[in-house]
C-alpha cells in the first residue's frame, strides 16, 4: 500500500475538536487510555491464542513499554499485543465504531465542565492522545502476518484543518504497536520520568502486565578542567541504562487482599474502567468460595451514563477468567436493571473460551449473576440506612454516627436520583427479590416534596384505619399534586404517594402490596376509604347516589360513547367532577404512554 490521506468519519473530526478543547484540566488521562489500550491489545492476543498458539510467534511475554525522548519531544507506548492490520488501522482510528457516538456528540454543550464529564464517560479512548500532542504517530504490525505488512498511521489531529491521516506500508518486525506521541510545548512534562511513572501508578497500577520503563541514573557532568574540580565541570544529567524497570504493581487489583488496598486505589481502579473522573458512591470485594469460585468486584457509579435507558446496551461488568480477559459488558453477570453496576467478575470454573452465548446458559454463570445481584442489593440497603443522620429517639437520645458512617449520609438519594427509575424495573423482572426492591423504592408524595418516602416510612404513618398505600402516577409532580382525585385524601390528611417516572406505572402493576398492606391507586374505581369514613359521610353520600339518579341517567346517556359509568362520589371536594379508570381497567397514565408508543 502506497502513502494515502484519508479523511476521519465526521464525528471523530468533531471529537477531535473537542477533545483538544475541553479535556485541558484532565490532561493526563491520555496515558491511561493509552495503556488501556495497549493492555487491551494484549488481551486480544492472549485471547485468540487460545486456539491458535502460533499467534505468540517468539515473543510469549506480553508487556507494555513506555519510552521517551526530550530531543525529539516524543512519547512512545508499545506493546507487543495483538496489532493492527493495514485496514484495521484505516477502521478503527479513524472511525468511531461504538454505537451512540453521533448521539454523543450532539449532546456536547460546549461548556467545558458539563463535556468533560461526557467525555469522560464515553472515553476518548485513543484521540484522547491529541491532548498533549500536536501529531501522533501509529506503527504497527497484526499478530500473524509478515513484516512487510505493517502500517505507518499519521495524524495532526485535524489542526491543519483537514481532518486527516495518513496511511502506509511499513517493514516492522516486531509484533504489535508503538503510539508515538510528538508533544506539544505546553506538554513537555510528559518527556520526564518521574511525571509518567506518577501518572502510570495512578492510573495504572492494577494492569495485569508489566509497564516497563527503561531505568535511568544520574551521570556527572565531565570535568573540563580537572585542575579546578568545582568550577570545571559540565552539568550532570539523567542517562538512560538500557536496563528495563517494572513500574507498576502488574496484579490484578481484584486478586489482591482487601487490607493491601487503599480507598484512592479502589477509586482509581473504578475511575479506570468506568471513564468516570468521579469517585464511585460504594463498591464491594469478595472472593466467593463453594460450589461455583470466583472474585466480584462491583462498584455503584455516583452518575448515570447518558445511555442509562437503552436496556440493550451498557451492561457494565467485565468478565476474566483465571485473570484472562474474556469479554467486556458480559450482560449474563448481572440482571439488566441493575445495568449499571460497574465492575470486574474473575471466575475460576468457566472454560477460556466461554462466548456470550454459552455464558446464557450456565449454571455457574446463573450462580454468579445471583451472587453479584445480593451484593448489589445489600451494598444499596447499606447506603440507604445511612442516607440520613439518625434523629433523636423518644427519649431525646441521638445515636452517635461513627466518621464512616457520615461519609455515607446523601448517598442513597444521589444514587436514587440517578438510578432510582432503573432499580424499578427489577420490580417486574427479579420476583425472587422483589420484596427487597420494594424497601429500596423511593417516592415523593402529598406531604413531602422530596422523593425520599419509603413504602415502609409510608406504613408508618398510616392513618388509625387506613387499609391501604394509596398512590396517583402522573407525568410531574406538580400535575399529580393537584389532581382532583387528591381532594378526599387531602381532607383527611392522608398522605399519597406521587409516582412520576413513566416507568412507575408498569412497575406497579407487579408490586400488589408491601408488607402486607395493599397498593392502591387513587386514580381507580370508586375508591373505597374503608373504615377512614365515617358513618355519616357513607350515609351522605348513599343518600345523594339516590338524590341525583335522574340526573346520572340523562349523564349516562349524554356520555355513553365516551363514559362506561357516571357515579356519585365522595371523593371530591373542590371540582364537580373527575375521570377515574374502572378498578379492572388500563390506568389514564398507562393508557396515554401506550397511545404515545402508537399502540
Ligand atoms: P476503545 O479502546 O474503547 O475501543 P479507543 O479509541 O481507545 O477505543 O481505541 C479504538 C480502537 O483502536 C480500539 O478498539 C482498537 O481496535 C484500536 N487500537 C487502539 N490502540 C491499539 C493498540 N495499542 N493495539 C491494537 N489496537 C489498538
Ligand atoms: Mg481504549
């Protein structure tokens, strides 16, 4: 292949820009993406070398090597992973393949705070190089093909205004790829040791194979005039030894005892897989022994991706097996509503070359999702018990809260926020805890704004008779709270939970009752009070039921395409009238989502 210019898909062009523009403050963040790729790599091969072992030609030892050099003002990551072929270059750096990217980018505001977190969260992956570099350099040969069929990649970025590469046919003998990162002049840190040694511990500590960077030694300068010992002499300098160092740690942080990690490395590795430059709200670290083995390491995000709803994508947990990587968002590890958990499972039992399919059908699998769901669930039930400092008790005493457990105060309700419309669609997809869900719901409702009533706050203040938890669901808080079927309740001073997620009313339809008291929706039938009325009120409205007979009639008629019945209420207070569903029927806000659907 001859020396061509391709141009980038539009969107990278538009990343590209951005990129450059908003990730100044994060600038660092290239190298771990950088590494991660190259990580990434290495785990494609030892991945496909499964099945054809030929793939390791004489190199075996995978690792990544990190080298610079001030003259030139380059920065270079290599790794002898898998590589890429001329196309696979052409395809993937220059293309985003990742579904959702157009979407992402349309969401960019231009506000360089709000992108950087976007950013983040996508991961800019490789372009994230064109931070600190005006022109990057890829040289790579594939796994498996012959010297001669290399590729030389080269890119400015787009800074010529282009938003071009180039592409070309090189000899390189040795297997995978080296990044060449030609700095910029405000980048010039990045040429020193010390500043990406800092960078690769933290960020890349956990990478289960070995970085290496060339080992340096101070050197005197030479004595130009050895007469005058202290004056003669040229300054002294760092000088490569030719001699390579392991700079990271190189063991999975998952493998490691709990008591060698540091909250910070906990943090950094959650930071690293999730792209999130916020810390993560909990996690939880187990080795799980007994009929199926593995280690889970499972982290609750503190913000939601922007693809949270899209229930075919982002199911967040990695999957290795024995430390091989195997596959990313192995969605059989977790139930869907819990998609956004992020984390690592390492499994001793499955076979290497487990593929997605295989992984939906077995039993150790099943074994794990189950496992990994508990621990989400009692992770969630720990952060909600602490959500709030304690109040004093009737005896006026105020427990003390230990420093740990304040730092979890406000936890649960970020995380509600975020993902509280997502944890209900558990309700009518994991019956087996959907009693555990239950306690874990949050909801605003008549006499409270926040959304941060339990069904179990709920119970608690029931009136002396009431026999159900009443419940409205509407579009928004402000259309529920002054619905006309409130009125009743209102008077009485009965609370009425405010359900406002468009998912709440599906949701509902699988949570009959909670602890035993029946849910019961406001908005159906002629809703029965039960022993909240009292006998003159039920004798009022019996005789008014007679009193206006003549009158629903002519209503009945009048109405009869529109109306299956008119009743007499007691519901109201203020407005004449209101629209109920028949206890048995489709609910007004299920009714209006169907129609919005098309159905
Ligand atoms: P991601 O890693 O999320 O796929 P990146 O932007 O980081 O996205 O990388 C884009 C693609 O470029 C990768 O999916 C991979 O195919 C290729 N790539 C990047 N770096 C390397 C590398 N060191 N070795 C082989 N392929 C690489
Ligand atoms: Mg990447």
């Amino acid at each position: 292949m001859t020396k061509q210019t391709m141009n980038f898909q539009a969107e990278v062009a538009q990343l590209l820009h951005l990129v450059t523009h908003s990730l100044y403050s994060n600038k660092e963040i290239f190298l771990r993406e950088l590494i991660s790729n190259a990580s990434d790599a290495c785990d494609k091969l030892r991945f496909e070398a499964i099945n054809n072992s030929g793939l390791y030609e004489n190199d075996p030892e995978l690792k990544v090597k990190v080298t610079f050099d001030k003259d030139a003002k380059t920065l270079t990551i290599t790794d002898n992973g898998i590589g890429l072929s001329q196309q696979e270059a052409i395809d993937n750096l220059g293309t985003i393949a990742k579904s959702g990217t157009k979407d992402f980018v349309s969401k960019l505001s231009g506000d360089q705070k709000a992108d950087s977190q976007l950013i983040g969260q996508f991961g800019v992956g490789f372009y994230s190089g064109f931070i600190v570099a005006d022109k990057i350099t890829v040289e790579s040969r594939r796994a498996g093909l012959p010297a001669d069929q290399a590729v030389r990649w080269v890119s400015d970025g787009g800074a010529s205004g282009g938003g071009a590469f180039e592409v070309e046919s090189i000899t390189r003998e040795a297997r995978g790829t080296s990044v060449i990162l030609h700095l910029r002049d405000d980048a010039q840190d990045y040429a020193q040791a010390w500043k990406v040694k800092g960078i690769i511990n933290k960020y890349s500590d956990h990478i289960s194979l070995p970085i290496q960077m060339e080992k340096e030694e101070w050197k005197d300068g030479e004595l130009i005039n050895p007469s005058d010992e202290n004056g003669g002499r040229q300054p002294g300098a760092m000088v490569k030894t030719g001699e390579w160092e392991t700079v990271n740690k190189a063991n999975a942080i998952w493998a490691r005892a709990k008591k060698d990690i540091s909250p910070e490395q906990y943090d950094d590795f959650y930071k690293q897989i999730s792209h999130d430059f916020e810390a993560p709200l909990a996690h939880t670290h187990n080795r799980v022994e007994g009929s199926t083995e593995y280690t889970q390491l499972l982290y609750i995000p503190g913000k939601a991706p922007m693809d949270l709803y899209n229930r075919e994508k982002s199911a967040g947990v990695k999957l290795y097996v024995k430390r091989v990587f195997i596959m990313d968002d192995a969605e059989a590890l977790l139930p869907t509503y819990l998609r956004f958990v992020k984390g690592v499972v390492d499994s001793v039992d499955l076979p290497l070359n487990v593929s997605r399919e295989l992984l939906q059908e077995s039993r150790d699998v099943k074994a794990i999702r189950e496992g990994n769901t508990k621990r989400v669930l009692s992770m969630l039930e720990t952060l909600a018990k602490h959500d709030k400092l304690p109040e004093a008790g009737a005896d006026g005493v105020t427990d003390v809260v230990s420093e740990e457990d304040k730092a979890q105060v406000g936890k649960y309700s970020k995380f509600y926020a975020e993902f509280g419309a997502v944890l209900k669609e558990g309700l009518g997809e994991d019956f087996a805890n959907k009693e555990r869900l239950a306690k874990l719901l949050r909801f605003a409702s008549s006499t409270t704004d926040s959304v941060s009533v339990s069904l179990a706050d709920y119970k608690a203040r029931m009136k002396e008779g009431q026999e159900a938890i009443y419940y409205i669901t509407a579009d928004n808080a402000a259309a529920a709270k002054n619905s006309p079927q409130l009125e009743v309740f209102k008077k009485k001073g009965i609370e009425v939970l405010l359900m406002t997620d468009r998912v709440d009313e599906w949701a509902l339809n699988y949570l009959h009752d909670f602890d035993g008291t029946p849910m019961q929706s406001v908005a159906k039938g002629a809703v029965d009070l039960g022993k909240l009325q009292d006998e003159a009120e039920k004798k009022a409205a019996e005789e008014a039921a007679e009193a206006f007979k003549p009158l629903l009639a002519k209503l009945k008629e009048a109405l009869k395409d529109k109306a299956q019945d008119v009743r007499v209420t007691t519901r109201l207070v203020d407005s004449p009238a209101c629209l109920v569903v028949q206890d048995d029927g489709m609910s007004t806000q299920l009714a209006r989502m169907l129609k919005q659907a098309g159905q």
